[in-house]
C-alpha cells in the first residue's frame, strides 16, 4: 500500500475508535430513562451523522472529485435539533418536542443515507 493511502486508512481507524468510545460513554455514563428523553435520542443520532461526516471528509481528502452531503437537510436537522433540546423557551409541549426530535432524526438519517449511497456509486480509487 503506498504511503498516502496507509495514512487516509490511518485517520480512519482513529477517527471510528474516537465515535465509539464517544456512544460507549453516552451509553455508559446515561441510566435507561433518559434514552426515553428527545435530546437522547438527537444526541445520539448527532453522534451518527458525524461519523458520516467525518468518514466523508476523510474520503474526499484522498480523492480528486470530492462528494458533497445535502447541506440544506443538515441545516434542517440542526434547527430542528435545536428546536427539541429547548422546547421550553419555545412554548412546545412534550408531543410537539418529541415530534421535532423525530424530524431532526430522519433528516439526519436521511442525509447519512444519502452520503453512504454516493459513497457506494463512487468507490474509492486506490491509488
């Protein structure tokens, strides 16, 4: 394997064993009830989209024609993510939170699974 490619491997071992330990702490560290909790659940699918991310920036370091993920939906996630882990100064009531904390997860699920697509139509090129 040449050098480059070693490396990119490199942060990418690294930066999965750094996720991990970060959802093994949340996991550890939160009694059962609180995965009950919209923020839990955004938390945690925040967690997830950044190891997407973080895969496709390391990807796209190694690669001539970078890919792109969907800002517009990240966008949305944030602000709905937002939205659900401070429904009181929003006046929302717990139906309401939970159902933007539902939206802020499928729209971060959405843009995950639209990046992980492009990632198998455009396989990386060994170098």
């Amino acid at each position: 394997m040449p050098a480059l490619t070693l490396r990119a491997h490199r942060k990418t071992v690294i930066a999965s064993g750094l996720l991990c330990c970060a959802l093994t702490l949340v996991v550890l560290f939160t009694t059962p009830a609180a995965f009950r909790s919209p923020a839990a659940v955004v938390v945690m699918a925040l967690i997830g989209t950044a190891a997407v991310l973080l895969q496709l920036r390391i990807r796209n370091d190694s690669e001539m024609r970078p890919l792109q993920s969907p800002w517009w939906l990240n966008v949305v996630g944030i602000l709905l993510a937002l939205a659900a882990l401070f429904p009181a100064g929003l006046r929302m009531g717990p139906r309401l939170t939970q159902a933007i904390a539902l939206g802020a997860v499928g729209s971060f699920a959405i843009s995950s699974a639209i990046v992980l697509r492009s990632f198998r139509e455009h396989p990386a090129k060994p170098e």
